[in-house]
C-alpha cells in the first residue's frame, strides 16, 4: 500500500458516484474500450477504499479476478478508471468473464463516455474509435496543465504525452472539466473555443475524523504530496531544518513531517533528502501512510505547510483549513484560490516569510488568531460537484 495521489482520490470519488448513478465502467485495451463487470468494478472500489482507509491491504484476495479478464482481453496492461485497479484484483476465484466491447454495448444518444484521468486520453486512437463506433458525447477533466507551462519540474516524455493530451481534448471533447479557474485560464489558451467549465473538487476529511479527535496540544508541521521537484521539498527541508537550528527553544519536540509517494526525483537530490531524513530527528518521511495517519496529522499539526513552485489545485491545503489547521503557502495562483485567501503566504525566493510564517505558530496570541481564521473557510462538497456534473452533462446533450 501507498499514499495515493491527488488525482487518485478523484478518481475514486467519480468511481463511487459512477456506480451509484448506475454508469458503465471501461477499460482502454489498444484503441477500444472494453467493459468492465459491474462485480469487478465494486470489487475494486470497495478494495481500494478498504486499502487507503486501513493497515491491512486486501490485494491478495482480489488477484484471480483481474487475471482471468487480462488473459481474455489478450492485454498485459488494461486501464481503468481507477488507475491501480490492476494492483487490486488479485486472489480470488471468479466465474468466467465475457469480453464485451463498448461498440456492441446499448447506448442513448445522450450518454457521455467521462475520462477523469491523464493516463489514455493522449491516444488519439482512443477518441476516433469512440466517433467512429458509438454515439456517445465525450467529457473530460482536466487537472491541470503543468507539464506544459512547466516542463522542467516533469520527466522529459512528460511534455509531449501532456501536448497530446490536451490536442485530443481539444480536437475530440464535446466538454471539457477543470479543478480550478487557474487551471481554466492555462487550458483555455490551448483548447481553442472549447471554454473549460470549472467543477471545484470536493473537500473530505481523511479517514472521516473530526475536530473532537484533537490532542488538547498540536505539534509539528505536515505537508502531503508526491515527493518530485514541483513540490520543491528539498527547499522546505532546507529551510526548515535552517529555522530549527535558529530557533531550538521553539521545536524542542517538532518535526517536518512529509506525506507522500515516491515520484520522479534526481536520484542525487532525493538521496539527499533520504539522508536527511535518517539522520535529522526533525524531519520525518512517511510514504506509506493510511488515510486514517493522515488525517491524525493534519488535525493535531500546529500547520500544513507547501512549497510548491506551482500547482493546478491542491486538495491537502483545502482538508487542512477545513479540520481548523492553519495553512502556510508558497504565493502562487492556485494556492491562493483553493485556501480562499485565508492562508499565510510566503516567496520561495524570500525564506525569512515563511521563516515568519514558522515563528508566527509559536507565538500563542498571533497563532490563536490563525486557528480563528480557519473559521471562515468554506469548504467544497462533492455533492455540489457532482450535481454540477450532471446539470452539465444534461444541458450539453440537447
């Protein structure tokens, strides 16, 4: 088990609201897409909700499933939706599965085949088999443009596969979603007339806790993410452990605590940031926590803290202000937009702000002042998302 990602948690709320609405799952085999059982579906779901919400990871009950549809499909790879549903379906015995393709399969002329994921839609053959075959109206969401306005924070093949995608979208989609109006302006420039609705994502506390589970004392600092170099956490370490050592009669007992998976990284970089943390007892790198860590984190954490050099969004610093955890921020766009303003910025190219933003925590009237603020945060609902969804969907078939 893994920390997942941002965008796999979105992937798993439109997996549960796909499956209560009574939608179809595919997968992408090639250039077709093939149905999903509706029993192997559930079962993932219900799999990967049970594996981010506990220690105990349920792969091994599921793996017979996922090899008796592979070994049909004739496909050493299948996408999904969900993207790990191949690390899920392991096992389990299961019936004989019949291989359905989306062509042979019913439809209105109003149903929308929705992609809320990067991974396939830079395959252009994807979107001319879906024309050229079905019916159905194409909707995307876009989670941001990065890879694009910032090719040198991602792997090289990144760039293009990203151009790919958002020419596809451009050429093929009949809606496209966005997570932010950030995210909207970027996208906008490249996808022509096409003008991107946002859909805000919505905003759940990690493994359902609340206020009342606080310690009566918070400590230490947390941030969440992938480890990659957008994230900037070499400069956060840095940084932090600079203020720890000018400052040792404030964090006596305090660490940097980072949440999250292993991503792209220069191998020296991250072996510096590995070294650190094994040798500095202020810093702390979980990459395999549960939701249920997690949200302990964030509720009895003196602040959420993120570097990011630039972000499409930013769920973490949304749950953060919505459980009453001040959040301290790089100054970018998106940060702004997802904390509604209500967070303590700082400039990377400037480390006395968030040295300040830091010290700020420790200063009992200033730091009561922060935990107020946090009041008046709005957090966004996934139900409000998904209705938006549908009245758009609804609207845009007629």
């Amino acid at each position: 088990m893994r920390t997942p990602s941002g965008i796999d948690r979105v992937e798993l709320e439109y997996a549960k609201f796909t499956a209560s609405a009574g939608g179809v799952f595919v997968a992408q085999i090639s250039n077709r897409l093939a149905i999903v059982p509706t029993h192997l579906a559930s079962a993932a779901i219900d799999g990967l909700s049970k594996s981010w919400t506990s220690d105990q990871s349920n792969q091994s009950s599921l793996s017979s499933l996922i090899k008796v549809w592979k070994d049909q499909a004739s496909s050493k790879q299948i996408y999904q939706l969900l993207s790990y549903f191949k690390l899920l379906f392991q096992g389990r015995c299961a019936p004989s599965l019949e291989l359905k393709w989306l062509h042979d399969f019913p439809h209105a002329d109003n149903d929308w085949y929705l992609n809320v994921g990067h991974t396939g839609i830079d395959n252009s053959g994807l979107f001319t088999y879906i024309r050229s075959n079905t019916k159905l109206r194409i909707a995307l969401y876009i989670h941001d443009v990065l890879p694009l306005t910032h090719p040198e924070l991602f792997v090289e093949k990144e760039y293009s596969r990203h151009e790919a995608r958002v020419l596809n979208a451009r050429q093929f989609s009949d809606k496209i979603f966005v997570n932010s109006f950030y995210t909207a302006s970027q996208l906008s420039l490249r996808v022509g007339d096409l003008q991107p609705k946002v859909i805000e994502i919505g905003t759940f506390v990690h493994g359902g806790m609340s206020n009342e589970e606080r310690r009566p004392i918070r400590r230490d600092f947390v941030s969440i993410g992938t480890i990659e170099p957008r994230k900037n956490y070499l400069w956060l370490v840095e940084q932090w452990l600079i203020f720890c050592e000018k400052n040792s009669n404030f964090v006596t007992n305090e660490k940097l605590r980072i949440f999250g998976r292993v991503g792209w990284m220069d191998e020296d970089e991250f072996s510096h940031l590995a070294h650190m943390a094994r040798k500095m007892d202020k810093l702390e790198i979980v990459t395999d926590a549960t939701d249920f860590e997690i949200a302990n984190a964030l509720l009895n954490s003196r602040a959420y803290i993120s570097a990011s050099k630039v972000e499409g969004w930013g769920m973490p610093l949304a749950e953060s202000l919505a459980v009453g955890t001040p959040v301290i921020a790089s100054d970018i766009d998106a940060h702004r937009e997802v904390t509604q303003g209500l967070a303590q910025y700082f400039s990377c190219s400037v480390p006395s702000q968030l040295h300040e933003a830091l010290s700020a925590c420790f200063d009992a009237e200033v730091y009561e002042n922060c935990l107020t603020r946090t009041k008046q945060f709005e957090p966004w609902s996934w139900a409000t998302h998904f209705a938006t969804l549908q009245s758009e969907l609804c609207k845009s078939s007629w």
